[in-house]
C-alpha cells in the first residue's frame, strides 16, 4: 500500500494510492465496477480500457483506476484524483481510503456496510491529521 499526495504548480492536490491486491486483474475490474455502482459519487464513464483503465469525470476532475498484473493471481491498483485545495484534498483522501478498504471486502466476498457512515468517520480521522 502507498499512498502519496502531491501539489502541482497550480495547487492542485494530486492523491495517489496504490494497492497490491491478492486477486487477478479481471476480478479487480469487476470489483471497481461494483464498486463505482455502489458509490453515492458515481458519474458517467469517461473512458474504460477493461481490464486495465477505468476513468469517471466529476465535478472536480477526473477519476482514474489503473489496473496491472503483478503474476497470475495478482494486481496492481493505482488510483488518483486532481482535487482543487487542501479541504478538497484532505476530505477526498478519506472517502478514496474508505472506498478502497470497500474494494478489498468485495474482492474477498466480504459484506460491505454503511458507506457512506464509513467514510464519514475516516474524513473526520483525515482532518485531524492533515488539519
């Protein structure tokens, strides 16, 4: 796991987070594509490569899912998002790190509870330590 946020010349805060998962490629599209059915903040597809490139447009910028193989039975994960300020950073980091702990319980068969209730809490955890 990483996870790396990063100002451009613009100031633009840049998440990027990456996950080393235990599932092959396809299972992890179609995990993404669950999830994104899932989620309250799904938008229309911008651009979808299946099984390596999944892209949706926001309000805010664009959502973008790459997927690798790391061997026959693992993948790679990199997500990122260009937020436009820090609160916007910050708040967006806690929703992606809840959706992301979501795509693990859907790709280990878990139930997946409360959302939105989820990521709420995380937000609040994300502004007490980035303020």
């Amino acid at each position: 796991m990483t996870d790396v946020v990063t100002v451009d010349e613009d100031g633009r805060y840049q998440l990027r987070l990456e996950r080393h998962l235990p599932h092959c490629r396809e299972n992890v599209w179609h995990g993404v594509r669950e999830l994104r059915r899932r989620s309250a903040r799904a938008h229309g597809c911008s651009r979808a490569h299946p099984p390596a490139l999944l892209e949706y447009a926001n309000r805010k910028g664009v959502l973008r899912w790459e997927i690798t193989e790391d061997g026959p039975t693992r993948s790679i994960l990199v997500f990122t998002h260009v937020c436009g300020d820090r609160r916007d950073g910050v708040d967006d980091m806690g929703w992606w790190l809840t959706e992301l702990d979501v795509l693990a319980e859907i790709l280990d068969g878990h139930p997946v509870a409360d959302l939105p209730k989820r990521a709420t809490a995380m937000i609040r955890r994300c502004r007490c330590a980035f303020g």
